[in-house]
C-alpha cells in the first residue's frame, strides 16, 4: 500500500481539488491507498486568529464565518446538489467548533494550548470531509477515518509526543481490512488523548502523521505532493537559482529539517527511516515529473543546501559574579531553556559568556530574562537572521555573507552557520 500526502496548498480551492481527484485516479494505480490531507490552504492560521479573539474574550462572529464562507464556495462549486450531505456534515462541524469557541469566550485565558487544540483541530476535520465525499462523487470509493482514533498521543498540547505501540496496534488492527476495499482519507497533523481530546503534533506536523500511518501499516512509500518539483536546495522564493536533488539519503533529509528546510517536517523521517520506506516529494502541479526520492542511498557530492530561519534571536548570558561559564551554570540555563520550551537554533561559548540562536518568541524571552536574571546578565539582539549552508564551499560562503553583518558564525565539516544582521 501507499501513503499519499496533501498539504494545505493543494486542497486550497475547488480546482486544487479536481486535481487531487486526478492525481489519486491516475497515480494512486490499483493499489491500496491511505490520503492524509491538511486543512484548506491558510485555514490553519486563520483558525488560530479565531480561536485568538475567543481565548482573549472578544467576538469572533465575523472571522468564524469568513472560514466558513471560504469552505462553503468550495464545496458550492465542488457540489452542486444542494442536498448532497456534505452540506449537513460541513454544518455540523461548524456548529461543533462555534460551541467550542463560546465555551472558550465564556471563560476567558485559561488552558491556552489545551484549547488550541480543540478548535485549530477542526482545519483538518473538515477539509478531510469534504476530499472524502468529493473522491466519491468521482466514483472512487473512500472512508473517512479520525486520526484522533488512530494516532494516540500524550497531552502536551501543540507539540503532543505519540504513543507508538497503542497507534501501530490500533491502526494494524483496523485499517488494512477497510484498505481492501476502499480509499481511506484521514486527518494530517492531528491525534488524540486516551480521553477522547484532539491533539495537534506541531504546525505543519501532517507530513509526520503521513510517516506514522506509513511506518504503521508498512507502506511501500510515502508520497508527499507539493507545489514545489521535489527537494530543492534552496527556498525559490529566496533564491533565484536553486536544484533539485534527484536522491538524498534519511540522514541528509533529517539534517536538512533540522536547520529550517521547510520542505519537510523534521520528525517525518525518523519513522520512515527504520522501515526503510522511501519518501517521494513530488508536485502536485506535475504528477509525473520525477521529483525527489528519499531513501536508503548514499553521495559523494551534494550542492550545497541553503537554509534560512528568520524572526531570530541571539541571546547571551555572562555570569554576573565575573567567573567563567561553568557546566553548572550551562545546566542552569539549558534547564530554563527546556521549561520554556525555547529551542536552541545555535549555540557558543566563551570563557565569560554564553550565547544562544532561538527563534524569537517574546514572551518565553521575558520569562527567560526573569529565571535568570539573578544568576547571569543576559543580553540579547533580535530581527536576526541564521543561514545554515550544508555541504558549504567558500563560493557558497561569499553568496550568503557578503552585505551583511555576522554576529556570530560556526562551522564543521559539512555545515557552516551563521547568525547576521
Ligand atoms: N494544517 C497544519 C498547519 O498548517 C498542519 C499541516 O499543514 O501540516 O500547520
Ligand atoms: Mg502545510
């Protein structure tokens, strides 16, 4: 069986959709298939924005409906009998998460990331209903599955850790019977607690909940579709000449994610890696083109990938009574880093001083600040850039550093960073 993966740009309207129905038909062959699809182009971020007002007590009247209208004109085109039931299942759903969103208005600034899951969850829940009644009325025959059933995870809400053993035993147990005769289509991005409440796995995370279901049910590959021609060197909307990798290898790919390739969520290959299941990246614009495959294989020479995190934040740390950093005080601030869940992009130290490359994030900086304030004077710039230039050479080097300041800079063999202004 196959896994096939649709992201937010390729359900984005009604036409996206028609060609996710060709895509499934002409490249899904007679195989066994499992569609794990996002929500609805930038959905996700406006569910975020409504949940924002609901969360801080205001109306969010006027942002829920403009979602529910973007949905409703797709699925008017997509459907034009008007008593066809994805009206009903679109409606119910809607009502479900106003109800959330009262509840939550109601009782204002509690349970922040709690409640972000349950309503942002809803993103995927309906863009999942309406590929599956659409792959039907295309006379292909598909199920609904909620992944919130399948993918059990722990509740550290936004970012929830997956219970491995009880999701590949549940999926195991039902799915491969329900693949025989039918399409399945799922939820990208989302689980669920033992309790019944949805969970997310960190934006951007459906590529990972394709992984799960591939690692799951032993799939022959994972089909990512992008509106990208595969894994590319570099971002095109950053660079002007990039290449695309014909093959790269789990490691380089993890690697790669790991520094902000933001082509695949970095927990994705991990899964895929250990059954040696192949990743394709291919594009949905161009389903025959040959893409990028990710695999079991090895290189001598890659061109070099760039890779751009903006939004930085160098924040330096010297401790206050003048002695030198020590593994203690690193303890210190590795444990508040950890707390606050602030995730070190780079890191640097000196005999007086310690330095760190984060994504900036105001309010854990603050929190940071008053952790730590007593022990270290701390220090920080933002609006930073870091560039990550993997299989660098000294053109690559020139490229990204020329007209720009370097506060900091780092490299190994294979990796140069730096930290600019
Ligand atoms: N819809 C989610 C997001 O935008 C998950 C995903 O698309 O991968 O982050
Ligand atoms: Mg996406």
């Amino acid at each position: 069986m196959k896994v096939f993966k649709f992201g937010g740009a390729s359900v984005k309207d009604a036409s996206a959709l028609r060609n996710l129905a060709q895509i499934v038909a002409t490249q899904g062959g007679k195989q066994e298939l499992l569609l794990v699809v996002s929500a609805m182009g930038k959905t996700t971020n406006a569910l975020e924005q409504v949940y924002g007002l609901a969360f801080t007590g205001q109306d969010f009247s006027t942002a829920l409906d403009e979602s529910r209208q973007y949905h409703l004109s797709i699925v008017n085109e997509l459907f034009p009998k008007r008593e066809h039931p994805v009206y009903e299942r679109l409606e119910h759903l809607f009502s479900q998460l106003q109800q959330q969103l009262q509840s939550i208005q109601s009782r204002p600034h509690t349970q922040y990331d709690r409640n972000y899951d349950q309503v942002v969850s809803f993103g995927e829940l309906i863009s999942s209903v309406i590929v599956h009644y659409f792959l039907r009325e295309q006379g292909i025959a598909s199920a609904w599955v909620d992944s919130r059933k399948y993918i059990q995870t722990d509740n550290t809400w936004r970012e929830a850790r997956v219970d491995w053993a009880w999701t590949e035993r549940v999926i195991k147990r039902d799915l491969p019977d329900l693949l025989q005769e039918q399409i399945i289509v799922t939820q990208g991005f989302l689980g669920g607690t033992n309790n019944g409440l949805a969970t997310t796995l960190g934006r951007e995370g459906s590529d990972f909940s394709a992984a799960i279901f591939a690692y799951s049910l032993d799939a022959e590959g994972l089909y990512i579709w992008k509106d990208v021609a595969g894994l590319l060197n570099a971002d095109p909307k950053r660079f002007a000449h990039t290449v695309r990798y014909r093959e790269l290898d789990y490691q380089e790919t993890v690697e790669m994610a790991y520094y902000g390739a933001s082509v695949i969520h970095p927990k994705t290959i991990k899964p895929l890696a250990n059954k040696s299941i192949p990743l394709y990246v291919k594009s949905f614009l161009d389903p025959t083109a040959e893409g990028t495959k990710i695999c079991d294989c090895r290189f001598e020479k890659l061109s070099p990938a760039y890779i751009v995190k903006d939004n930085q934040c160098l924040v330096s740390f010297s401790a206050k009574d003048f002695t030198f950093i020590s593994e203690k005080n690193l303890g210190t601030i590795f444990n508040a880093l950890s707390e606050l869940r602030l995730k070190i992009n780079l890191m640097q130290n000196s005999a007086i001083s310690f330095s760190i490359c984060t994504d900036y994030n105001e309010k854990r900086l603050k929190q940071l600040i008053e952790t730590l304030q007593d022990q270290f004077s701390i220090h920080y710039n933002t609006e930073l850039q870091l560039f990550t230039i993997k299989n660098y050479d000294n053109e690559s080097i020139q490229e990204i550093t020329k007209d720009k300041e370097v506060l900091l800079e780092q490299r190994t063999r294979t990796t140069f960073q730096v930290v600019c202004r």
